[in-house]
C-alpha cells in the first residue's frame, strides 16, 4: 500500500512540475516576442541612449 501511494505522489509531483514548466515555457516565448518587437522597433531607429528602453 505504501508503495503505491508514494508511486501515485511521484506522479502528482511529474505532472504538477511538467504542467508549471510547459507554462513557464509559454512565458519566456511571450516575453522574448515582446523584446525582441522592442527592440527592432526602438533599437535601430534612434541614436542616442534615451531612446532605448533598456540599461545595457
């Protein structure tokens, strides 16, 4: 009995990480989208260092 419970755990635990790193995969393809729309769209058109939205 012990057994399968920690079996049944062990597969909550699986699902539980696969379902949160799907979704966090989601939101680093998001974000990179919203950069990478910033930067072409502010990076090459202006000059100076006020114009770009990022430090470094």
């Amino acid at each position: 009995m012990v057994p399968l419970l920690l079996v049944l755990l062990l597969a909550l635990l699986l699902f539980g990480a696969g379902f949160a790193l799907n979704i966090l995969w989601w939101v680093a393809i998001v974000v990179f989208v919203l950069w990478l729309i910033g930067f072409v769209a502010r990076g090459s058109s202006s000059s100076g260092s006020r114009g770009r939205w990022y430090r470094w």
